[in-house]
C-alpha cells in the first residue's frame, strides 16, 4: 500500500494541520486581542455586576437610608475584586466598600456612573420579579405585616391546607411574600384551581389585614387624588395594585405615582452605583506582556508536541485491528476466522460484528450442507421406489395392474408433496408468499378443514372435533389459513394413536383470534420443543419417511403464519399429548 494511502499517515497529518492551525490561532487570538477584547467590555460592566446592582436594590428596598450599606458593598467587592462607591445623584459620597474613604474615591470616580440604584425604578431586565413599573417587589413600606398579623394568616394557611390535603391528596406549598404575607401554590388548570378554591375558601387569604387596610386607604387616597386632576373617575385599588377594571394608561401611570409617593420614605434615596477596578479605572485592564507572550508560544509548541505524540499512539493501535480484520476477511473460506475484541470502541464493535458475522456464516454454510443432504435423503425413497416398481415391471417380476399403477401413483404424489413443501419453503426464504387476505369467519374455516380431514381421521380411529367461541372475525388469506390448518391437523391425527381425539377450537383474546390444534398423542419432548419448527426435523428419528411426513410441515406453518404478521408455539406433555396455538391479528 502506497505510504500516502495509509491511514494511519492520513490521521497523523490530518491530527498536525488541525492541530498546528487551532494552536497558531489559538495564540495569535490570545496574544493580539486578549487586550481589545477586554476593552471592549467598557460600559458593559452592569451587565456582567447584575448581582451587584440587584443587591443593592434589594438593599435600598429593605432601609430608609444608606447609612449601614458599607459591609454590603466590602462583601460584594471582595466577591467580585472590584470597587464599588454610592453616591447621592449630585454625585456626594454615600460609601464606598475598602479602606478608601468615600471623600477621596468621590473625587476620582469615572465621568459615568455604572447604573441608578433606585428600588422605585429599577431596570425589569436586571432585577427579577420587576415588572414595567420598574418597583422593586421588595420594596414593602406600609404593607410589612407585624408578627401578630403574619401569624394569624400562617394559621388560616394551616387550616386551608388540611382541608386542600383531603381534596388533592397532597398538601399545598407555602409561599411568602417580602411583606410576610403567605399564600397557597396550587397547581392544576384554572377551572381546578378555582373549584378548589371555592371548595376550601382560599378568598380569605386574599383579604387585606388592618395593616394592609391602612396602606391600601392611604395608596387609594392619593390615586384618588392623581384622578381628580385629570378628571377622570375614581378606582380601587387591591392588594394586587390593578387599577380595577378600567385599564386605562393614565390610570395606571397614577397607581404607579402614587405607590411610590407611599413607598419614597420606606426605602433609602436614590443613589448612583459606581463600579471600577481596584485601580480605580471605570473598568478593569489587562495587557499581555512579552514574557506572557513567549509563555503562550511555549504552551502552542508543547500543546502541537503532544498532539502528534498522542496520535501516533491513537493511529497506531486503531490500525493494528483494522489490519487483523482485514487479514481474516481475506482468509479462506473455509477457513473460521476469529478476531480477537481487545476493546470497546468503535473499532472494537466493528470486530465483534465481524465474528458474529463469521458465525452466522458458518451456521447458514451447515444448515444449506444439512439441507442438501436432507433434501437428497427425502427424494431419494419415493424415487428408489419408483425405479424399483419400474425395475421389476420392466424385467416381468410385477404386473401392470391397478395395484401396480395405484402404488407408483401414490409414491409421485408423495414426490410431489415434498417438492411442493421445498418450494413454498423457497418462496417464503425469498419473501415471495402472496398473501390475498380478505374479511372471513374462523367458524366456517374451522368446520371446512375439519370435514377435509374427517376421513383421514376416521381411518386412523381417531375423533376428530372443531368448536368455536364466540363468532370472531379475521382478516387472512383463507387458503393460507388453511393450509397451516391442514398441516397442524394432518401431523396432529399421525401422532395420535387409535382411540385418541384431536380438537381444533378457536377463540377471539384481545385484538387477536387464536386457533388451537390439541392432541392426545405421544406428545414431544421438553427438549425437542424448540426444534418442533425446524426443517426435516423429528422427534422420533426411527420413523419412516412415510408415517413421519417431509419433515417441512411445521415449517411451513411457522413461515405463513408469519407472513400473516401472528405468531406460532408448541406445548406438550410427554404421553399426554401436544398444543400448537396459532396467533394471527384481527
């Protein structure tokens, strides 16, 4: 093989100019715009410090003013190795986290500041839970529930959730508001959730305590208010701080007024957030150095050392398979090759398929060697007696009566049969059955195979019986189905002996129809069970071709059964006799 077609030299220069390509550029990349990339990030601060500004949102919501932030802004800084300052909107020292006074980082902060901290109007797309009216939901003021008053809704809740718990049969999750107050989560669609609801009164959790009462009157009294200006009709607002049902914007732009003039003296005034680097600079900076250059050129060199190094292991024990896969498919063909699997990639997989594969080989080489010689030993009785009657005719030892006739008659038909079964078999090998199923009655199939093999039954003394349950229906081939009928009864009625009964019974389970052949003969073997199907199989291995049948009968059962997309079994037990249950879909 030529060098250039080798794999192994095909992965290795494949493996080195990706590798040395994503290196080079890995280090170019790292080496020339680490620094820009960085820059770039000037005035985006905001949005890599959200945790930031939402804290100190969170903060300014929860106190009326900025004079114990500073342990706040250390922690946040020390989080994030930045420096954080607050000041007033005239740009007053507020605090500031490190050991910088507030004085001094006040006099040396950038131009622009990293965002407004104002809980009244924080941004919707930084703090979550706001919504377009920019309050913060932590912002509570007036609404904050005393003990007493959370206390007594936590009871309610209890009550409310045994009485749910005996309803869904599970109880309810609790959640809590940052004014205190509690409420139920329930799940479900909302006809449910209001059925369930209205089953275990959850409105009183919707009722405004005193404290919330005395806030709701004061929100209400300045919407009020804000609407008489404007001339437009008073509303009522709830807990859920809708202006009714009116929707209009202007009456909405007057309850967000007026929840802020409430809530402006429960939370700290509004500052401006400063973050910078240690350095003091609006954002951090960062230069590669020409020491730190070499360093990365370093690192690229070791990185291509070891990428070649490593694919010259990888190729290497990927090809030594590979050719041994090769080498045994080349082999005789006589010859059973194994490939040794030593592992559990690819590659591997590949050389388990390979053996399987050598396997199914051997066993399909044996089965058509067994085949042949079966087929030869079964053609070879009826013609030996053909050529013998011939024989004997021909040299004046037997006369050409209608004995004579009737016998050479009966061994052509067996010739026949058995040629017949062979090539239904080689129809069904080559998937070429021709099923034309129509919509029938098993009854009638029943009782017409039954009567064909009357006689037959009668001249070996057995009963021959067909019952049905029920009148179910089956779409099939008729004369297919007759045909694996024929076959199950004929083998059924030989291996019976004088005095015994054979019952073809059928019954509808589920979405499938099935027929049963049962017998009181000899039965079969536990061991021979799951041969029953095969080709010139039998169980008595002393009977004559003659009593025995071709062996191919049952074998053509299972083939059109499952050309009928339905399934074929056996049970039996030995000296009491033998099953075989066909299932076919309706």
């Amino acid at each position: 093989m030529p060098l250039h077609r080798s794999l192994l030299v095909r992965l290795l220069a494949a493996s080195i100019t990706i590798a040395v390509c994503s290196v080079a550029a890995t280090a170019w990349l790292a080496a020339r715009t680490a620094t820009s990339a960085i820059e770039q990030e000037q005035g985006q601060v905001l949005a890599g410090d959200a945790r930031i500004y939402n804290t100190l949102i969170g903060y300014a919501a929860a106190h009326t003013d900025w004079s114990a932030v500073r342990p706040t802004l250390d922690r946040l800084a020390e989080q994030d190795k930045r420096h954080i300052t607050l000041t007033t909107q005239d740009r007053r020292p507020i605090a500031a986290s490190g050991s910088v006074s507030a004085a001094v980082s006040g006099a040396t902060l950038p131009a622009r500041a990293s965002a407004l901290v104002d809980p009244l109007r924080a941004d919707p797309t930084l703090v979550p839970g706001v919504t377009a009216d920019g309050i913060d939901p932590r912002a509570v003021g007036p609404y904050r529930l005393p003990e007493a008053e959370r206390a007594e809704l936590l009871g309610r809740v209890a009550t409310l959730q045994a009485c749910l718990r005996n309803i869904i049969g599970a109880p309810a999750p609790v959640a809590e508001t940052s004014s205190g107050r509690p409420s139920l989560v329930i799940g479900g669609s909302n006809s449910s959730r209001e059925k369930t609801g209205a089953s275990c009164g959850l409105y009183v959790l919707d009722i405004p305590t005193r404290t919330e009462s005395r806030a709701l009157d004061q929100l209400n009294a300045l919407v009020g208010d804000c609407l008489k200006r404007q001339h437009l009709a008073p509303v009522t607002v709830d807990l859920s701080f809708a202006p009714g049902a009116s929707g209009q914007k202007a009456v909405q732009r007057c309850v967000d007024t007026a929840r802020r003039e409430q809530l402006a003296p429960h939370v700290a005034a509004p500052a401006l957030l400063f973050v910078t680097a240690q350095s003091g600079s609006a954002t951090p900076g960062f230069r590669l150095s020409p020491a730190n250059t070499v360093r990365v050129a370093g690192v690229a060199a070791l990185v291509l050392l070891l990428t070649v190094a490593v694919t010259v292991t990888v190729g290497t024990r990927l090809v030594r398979p590979l050719r041994a896969l090769t080498a045994a498919a080349r082999g005789p063909a006589q010859q059973r090759s194994r490939v040794p699997v030593t592992t559990n990639d690819e590659i591997g997989r590949l050389a388990a398929a390979f053996n399987d594969l050598s396997e199914r080989r051997e066993r399909v080489e044996d089965q058509r060697k067994a085949m042949v010689s079966d087929v030869a030993h079964e053609l070879r009785t009826p013609l030996s007696t053909i050529r013998g009657w011939l024989e004997a005719a021909q040299d004046g030892l037997a006369d050409s009566d209608e004995a004579f006739i009737d016998s050479l008659l009966e061994e052509a038909l067996l010739l026949q049969h058995i040629v017949d079964d062979l090539q239904h078999l080689a129809q069904a090998d080559a998937g070429r059955f021709r099923l034309h199923p129509e919509l029938l009655r098993p009854r009638d199939l029943l009782d017409q195979s039954a009567a064909a093999h009357r006689g037959l039954a009668e001249a070996a003394r057995v009963t021959l019986t067909a019952r049905t349950e029920g009148d179910p229906m089956l779409r099939a081939d008729p004369l297919r189905l007759r045909q694996v009928i024929g076959n199950l009864l004929s083998n059924a009625i030989r291996h019976t002996p004088p005095g015994g009964s054979v019952t073809l019974r059928c019954r509808r389970e589920g979405d499938r129809v099935v027929i049963e052949v049962a017998d009181t003969g000899t039965g079969i073997d536990a061991a021979d069970l799951p041969h029953v199907f095969d080709r010139f199989w039998r169980a008595d291995k002393s009977r004559s071709r003659r009593t025995g049948g071709s062996g191919l009968g049952l074998a053509i059962v299972r083939h059109l059964t499952e050309a009928h997309g339905g399934t074929v079994s056996a049970s039996s037990v030995p000296g009491q006799g033998t099953v075989f249950a066909v299932t076919l879909p309706r």
